[in-house]
C-alpha cells in the first residue's frame, strides 16, 4: 500500500469513528429528551437497537484499524504481533 493511500486510509477511519462516536453521543442526548416528552411512551427498544447498532459500527472501525495497522506493519516487513508501543 503506498504511503499517501496508507495515511489517507487512517485518516478516513479516523474521521468515521469520530463521526461515530459523536452520533452516539447525539443519540444519548435524543434519547434523554425524548423519553423526558415521552414518558412511559417512549420506544426504548428502538434507542436499543440504533444504540447497539452504532456500537457494531465502532467495532468495526476498530477491527479495520487493526486490520489496516497489521497491513502496513506486514508491508514495512515487521510482524504485526511482534512491535510494541512504548
């Protein structure tokens, strides 16, 4: 993977978990406003399920993190298991 492809490959990743993280904090904030209006009406499994799937989503930029790391390590010709950071 060339350098330039390699940094813009982090920096996207980066941007989508930051854009993750964000709507689940969004999401947090709805759903305290929501189920205040609400009360007893509110659909908390609904929240649930959104809540959970953006929960997917962040594991997912997590294991394409690491996937992405071990791809650059394996093409520098280091073993990904092998570095340690300090």
């Amino acid at each position: 993977m060339p350098e330039s492809a390699e940094k813009e490959a982090r920096r996207a990743l980066a941007r989508l978990r930051r854009a993750l993280e964000k709507s689940r904090r969004e999401l947090h904030a709805l759903t305290g406003a929501i189920r205040h209006a609400e009360g007893e009406d509110f659909p908390a499994g609904e929240y649930d399920q959104v809540r959970d799937r953006i929960n997917d989503l962040l594991g997912f930029t997590e294991e394409e993190g690491r996937r992405l790391e071990a791809k650059i390590l394996q093409a520098g010709g280091l073993e990904p298991g092998r570095v340690r950071r300090s």
